[in-house]
C-alpha cells in the first residue's frame, strides 16, 4: 500500500503552481495524510482517495523543568531564513530597552544574521544542534519567541517551535497571525502579541503580562498519529496485524 505524507503547502515563489504541480503528477496513492486543513486545501485533490489529517506532535522531552538556571532572557528557535524577516526582531534588541537583555538564536545558516549584528554582543547564535540539546537550551530561557510573518503559507501552517514552547510551558511572546488564533480559541493558553512594529515589546510589558499555557494533551505524537485515520487505514489494509 502506498501512502503519500504532505507536510507543507510550497512557499513562494509561485506555490499556487508548485502546489498545482504537487496535486496533479504524484501517482495516485491508496492513503494520504496532510499536515492540517490548510495544507489539504491548497493540495486539493479531488479523486476520492482517503485522507486524514496528521498534525504536528510534541515528543515527550519537552516538559516544563521548574529548576533550570535561566542564562538567556529569550529565545527563538527555527528557520532564520530572510522570508522571516528576522532582522527587525532584532534590530529592536539594538534598542536601549532591549539591548541589556540576551536573546539566543537556535537555529541554522545563521552567518548573514551573525554577521550583520555581530556589534550586538546580547543578540547570540547557536547551532545546529541535535535535537536532543533543544529543550535544554529552552529550559534556560525566560521567554521564546514565536516569529511567524503574518502572510500565507506562514500564517496558516502549524509553528512546530510554539507547540515546543507550550509543552515546556516557557512563557510565549508571538506576532498575531491566523494560525496561533485559532489554536489559542480551542486550546487557550495567553500569550503576550506583539504590534506589527514591535513598539510594545518592552521588559516591563512582557513582565507585567499574565501568560497561560495551553491544553497540550491532543498534541502528543501518539494521539496526532491516531487521530490522522492512518492507523485504521493500515489495520483494515493489513487485518492479521496489529497497530
């Protein structure tokens, strides 16, 4: 039986295309699994071929650790690729409000950030790492950042760094976008949103901030990969096994 997995809807340039090309060229498979509804949607596919939908999950290892040592006042982890527009998150910690305060960049290809705020000794860079190092490196930080662009197909995809965040119930500061809004009206949780020219992003505002964390129990990888239909799927494909 082939399965075919699509994790993510194509960036631009030209992803209406490369998504057209991606829904009409692959074979047709016997079961497809989608990365979520928005995903579904821009892959459209309209032959009749069952689907589900197989979320992101969070492992195990990330779980709050109350006793760690904070060496950072924030962090972000993920893409660092020039789509996210990084730069203006830190050009605001250049800024006498932040430029006392560490944040460490988890992440990869880093060296045209590095080296255009190499001045900035609070502003650190870290990486690659394995991913056993990631939530040890999140335990140590006070805040994470979760910078998304507010424009498809960013908006609308699931932020694997957020649910890691929430797992460990890290306070989060994020920019307001479709997705986080709506995880936050069915799982909750309170995160400090950030203006789109970041003028509130100040110490004493996140400090002051009542932060909540969500309800993370559905996002396990176990329960994402039973909820997805796939496990049914292969059970009824291959009755004398067990799944």
């Amino acid at each position: 039986k082939i399965i075919h997995e699509y994790s993510s809807s194509s960036v631009p340039p030209n992803r209406k295309l490369k998504d057209l090309i991606k829904s009409k060229l692959n074979p047709r498979p016997h079961f497809r699994l989608y990365h979520n509804e928005y995903v579904m949607q821009e892959i459209h596919h309209a032959d009749g071929v069952p689907s589900g939908i197989r979320d992101q999950g969070v492992s195990g290892d990330f779980r709050p650790v109350p006793e760690a040592e904070k060496k950072y006042e924030f962090i972000y982890t993920g893409s660092l690729s020039p789509e996210r527009r990084i730069d203006q998150l830190l050009h605001a910690f250049q800024q006498p409000a932040l430029k006392e305060r560490t944040i460490l960049l988890l992440g990869q290809d880093y060296s045209r950030l590095a080296g255009a705020f190499s001045s900035s000794k609070n502003i650190l860079f870290r990486g690659p790492v394995s991913r056993e190092e990631i939530p040890v490196y999140l335990s140590e930080a006070r805040f994470a950042i979760n910078y998304i662009p507010d424009r498809e197909p960013f908006n609308a995809q699931t932020s694997t760094k957020f649910l890691e965040y929430a797992a460990m119930q890290i306070p989060i500061i994020s920019t307001k976008y479709y997705w986080l809004s709506q995880f936050q009206a069915r799982y909750g949780g309170e995160y400090f949103f950030l203006k789109e020219d970041l003028s509130n992003l100040s110490w004493g505002r996140i400090n002051a901030f009542n932060y909540r964390f969500p309800d993370m129990r559905s996002w396990h990888w176990e329960q994402q990969i039973r909820d997805s239909g796939v496990l049914d799927f292969l059970q009824s494909a291959f009755p004398e096994a067990s799944f």
